[in-house]
C-alpha cells in the first residue's frame, strides 16, 4: 500500500532584522564616518555616544568616554568649553562658536530631545582666522581714515595729538604714548591709552614722568636721537633702566614688547609714537605697516600746524599793530577793545578807528572784511587805510566816505566784500552823524539806562561795500545827552550759533542796560566777559565813545 503524502518538514524560520535597526546602524556607520564631530548626551550631560570625529576632538575612545559626563569627560581636554556651548545652543536654537583645546575655535549645535542633546561639533578655526584677518585688515583701513580726519583739519596740534592715541588702542597695540618736540627740541608727551581700563592711569602716571628719566640707551630715545624706528622686548628695557620708580611701573604695565615710531616732519623729527604690546601680541608687517602711516600722518600735521601757527601769530601781531590806541578827544571818552577768534579762525578781518575829521570833530569807525584768514587781516589793513584817506578829501561826511571807499575798493580791491559803520560827533559830541554799510547797527546807551540801537528809520540796512560801488549811502543825524555812550560793535560780539539776530540783539541791549552807570572801561570788559563767555567763534571788535557831562 503506497505511504500517504506527507508535507516536507518546515525548516525553522529566519528572523530578518527590522528595517529601522538596520537604518539605524547604517546611519551610525556613515555619521561615523563625518569629519564634524557628533555626539549625544543624556539628560544629565553624559556621554552616550559620539563618533570617530568626536573621539579625536576629545581626545579618548568611546569605550573610555561614554556614560561620563562632557565636562569632565578627559582633564584639560574641550569638554569643559563644549558642555557649556552646548546648554547655550540648545537653549537658544543658534549655533554657539567657542575657543577650545589649543587655539581651537568650534561651532555648536545642539538640538534638545527627550533622550537628551543631539550635538554636532564643527572645528571653524580656519573660517575664524580668515573672518579675523579680513577684520583686522577693516580696522586698519578704518583707523588710517580716522586718524586723517582727526589731524587733516587741526588747528591744534598738541590736542589732535593727545586724542590719536586713543585711535591706535586697540587696533595696532595695547597701550600707546604720544610724544611731540618743540623747535627747541624739547620733548613731552601729550597723550596716552591703554585698552585695558586698570592700567590707564597708571600708563598716564608713567607718562608724566617717564622723559625726564629714561637713559639715552632707551628705545624713545634712540628713535628721537636717530629718527628711526627702535623696537625691544620690555625685559630689555627694564635691564637699561636706573630709575627705580619709572621701572617699577614699567614692570607693573606688565608690556610683552615695546615699539618706537618716529613722527617724521620735513627737516626733523617732531615727536614719536610709543606702542606697548602684551606678552603673546606681535606687531607684524601689516600692522608695521600701517603704523608707520599713522605716524606720518601725525608728522605732517604737527608739521603743517606748527607752520600755520607761526603765520597766524604773525597775521594777528600785523592785525593788533594796525589797531592802534584811539587819540584822546577833548569832551569825550573813548575806549576800544579787539578779541581775536577761537583757534579754528585767529585771524579776521575786523577793525575799529578813532582820528579826527579834517573840521576838527572827532571820527570813530568799525569795519569788518569778509573771510577768516590772513587774506581778510591783510584787506582790513588797506581797508583801513582807505578810508582815512577819503574821510580826510575835503572834511566829507560819513556817507560819503562810505561811499569814496565804495569806489575805491571797486578799483583797487575788487572782489572784497566788507560791512563798516562810520559815526562822527559834532558840536562838541552833543550831535552825532553817522552812516551804515551793512554793519549792526550802532547802538546808544542813554544817561537814564535805556537802550536803543540807531536805524535809519526805514528798518531796512545798506548794502554792504563791495557789491555795487555807485550805490546810495544814507546819512542821519541824532543828538546825544551828556552822559550818553555811543557803541559800536562786530558781529562777533552778538552772533550766537542756535540763536536768531533778535535774540543776540535783545540780549546784548539787556547786558547794556544792566551795566549802565559802569565806567566806560569795565563796562567794555564786562560786556565782552558776559556775552562772550570764553573765546569767541568770530573775532570781535568794538569801539565805545560816552559824551562828557562837563
């Protein structure tokens, strides 16, 4: 009898691996495989997994690193610095860069789940010295036109000078010193800052008395003797030095290296820079480089300011010597003041007169040429001049003199524009006649405190001289009281800037009549201290003329 069929016996079956686990290993083979360092940390900080990447960064295998936490995970490795990036950029979603292990700069990124932080570590220290350098080199740019616009337009040496080393710190060096020489050759420094706020009053100190001190052997010295660059470790420094007290705050501004630029000038030197860097900063040939270009910088300025300064002083010694001392008139007092302008414009062109007319009746005038220069100081002494020549043709009035020197500027002087007011006292200073050229006008202190300034009664000004000589020059007369005084004055004693031409004239009418009574000469003193108050921005003159009671 045949055997039934029987089904073949079933092998066990094969138990394939899930698809996720196999996803997941091969995810792990190729992360391990990532240049960038990866790694995951429990909710407690340890390490529960990193790849070959991370396993160099930190110095240890995984064996030897997981289940302990990142901070501590290998002594003197990164761990430390990378655990606190990575709470940092798992709170805020950004990467986090941080300095780690020996002058490396990473990049942070943590992303936040409930088996704890899935980290990635991008070692960016080449981008970072890249994006340094480019910053660098943006700073030196930025601090070459800084310093141009610092000293181009100086009038101050000394002052731009004293303010450059703030503009060198911290870009070039940690610490600076600005030095300038006179044309006696005598040496000081101006100006000092360091970047680090608990040692700069103690480089100001050092800079007080640093010169009078420092032996012949010293790199500021050797660059001030020789005209040329020196550069020394400080322990060299310390090792020439005599001076107790100097070398101890030396050694205590704790400077690495120091280096010396001259400030070359054309035929001499005119003083040095002196650059203190930390122990580990070194000046390379870039910052060499734009060093030596802050200096030049520096040299032309003290150099050009120096020249302008010796034609100024010279200007304003001709200016002062054309303002003569009025004469004495008999009935009359008067009394002249000139304040020449603030450094950025010593030299104007303002000017006041006293002489007497050809009839005998004393003359007093005040002008003022356009223009802020040795150009207007030189006009206003042919202006001057002028028309004390035409106020003497034939005893002519103050509106023709005004006139005459129309003409003659028309001739002689085209293209200079002047303001003048021209005021004569008759009969004794108990009339005087006048004539205005654009100028403010002049202004009457009255016996009993009152104060009015003088129009033509029509409200509007005259042309001012220069523009068109055949123009109209008005011509009016008022009588003065014993005890009056006459004023008049440049536009620099009123013109403020933010303020109007009311408000200036309001307050200089005010300060008169607050002062009335005074004797005429503090009564000039204290007008110009009161509406001045310090140097002005325009020169100022004014002359003022009281009527005797006699």
């Amino acid at each position: 009898m045949a055997e039934p069929l029987r089904s073949p016996p079933r092998a066990e079956p094969t138990v394939p691996l899930p698809h996720s686990l196999l996803d997941r290993l091969a995810l792990a083979t190729l992360v391990d495989r990532l240049p960038a360092a990866v790694l995951a940390l429990d909710p407690a900080g340890r390490l529960t997994w990193l790849n070959a990447a991370a396993e160099r960064l930190l110095g240890r295998g995984a064996a030897v690193l997981v289940g302990r936490p990142l901070d501590d995970a290998v002594p003197g490795s990164p761990g430390h610095a990378l655990a606190q990036a990575c709470t940092e950029a798992a709170g805020s979603g950004e990467p986090v860069t941080v300095a780690a292990g020996e002058g490396g700069w990473y990049e942070v990124r943590a992303v936040p789940g409930p088996e704890g932080l899935a980290v990635t570590v991008a070692d960016v220290s080449g981008r970072r010295a890249v994006q340094e350098q480019a910053d660098r080199a943006a700073a030196r740019a930025t601090l070459l036109v800084r310093v141009a616009a610092e000293l181009s337009g100086a009038l101050d040496g000394v002052s731009a000078l004293g303010r450059l080393a703030r503009l060198v710190v911290p870009v070039l060096t940690d610490g600076c010193v600005v030095t300038v020489v006179d044309r006696e050759g005598r040496a000081r420094d101006v100006g000092s800052w360091h970047v680090d706020p608990e040692r700069r009053e103690l480089l100001a100190r050092y800079a007080r008395v640093r010169l009078d001190r420092l032996p012949a052997a010293s790199p500021v010295a050797r660059a001030l003797r020789a005209g040329t660059p020196v550069s020394s470790p400080v322990p060299e420094v310390l090792a020439v030095m005599t001076d107790e007290t100097t070398r101890g705050m030396l050694r205590d501004l704790r400077a690495g290296s120091v280096v010396v630029l001259p400030l070359p000038a054309e035929s001499r030197t005119v003083g040095v820079l002196t650059l203190y860097l930390d122990a580990g900063r070194a000046m390379g040939e870039t910052d060499l480089a734009t060093a030596r270009a802050v200096a030049v910088q520096a040299g032309r300025a003290v150099d050009r300011v120096g020249r302008q300064s010796r034609q100024i002083q010279l200007a304003e010694a001709l200016q002062r010597s054309l303002l003569t001392e009025p004469p004495v008139f008999p009935g009359l007092e008067v009394v002249v003041r000139y304040v020449p302008a603030a450094e950025a414009a010593r030299v104007g062109g303002d000017w006041y007169d006293a002489f007497l007319s050809p009839a005998g009746d004393p003359v007093v005038v005040i002008g003022d040429v356009v223009g802020h220069d040795t150009a207007a100081a030189a006009a206003m002494g042919q202006l001057r001049g002028l028309l004390r020549g035409v106020a003497h043709r034939g005893g002519a009035g103050p509106a023709e003199v005004l006139r005459g020197l129309d003409e003659a500027m028309a001739t002689m002087h085209g293209g200079t524009l002047a303001t003048a007011a021209v005021a004569r006292l008759e009969d004794g200073g108990r009339r005087l006649r006048w004539a205005n050229a654009g100028h403010p006008p002049p202004v009457l202190l009255l016996p009993d405190g009152r104060v009015t300034a003088l129009d033509h009664g029509t409200g509007e000004g005259d042309l001012m001289l220069g523009v068109q000589a055949a123009a109209v020059r008005r011509e009016s007369t008022v009588d003065l009281a014993p005890g009056t005084t006459v004023l008049l004055h440049t536009d620099g004693l009123v013109e403020r800037r933010g303020s109007t031409l009311d408000a200036d004239t309001d307050r200089l009418h005010r300060t008169l009549a607050e002062l009335a009574g005074a004797p005429l000469p503090a009564l000039c003193d204290e007008l110009l201290a009161r509406l001045l108050q310090g140097t002005p921005q325009d020169d100022v003159a004014l002359v003022a003329v009281t009527v005797g009671t006699d």
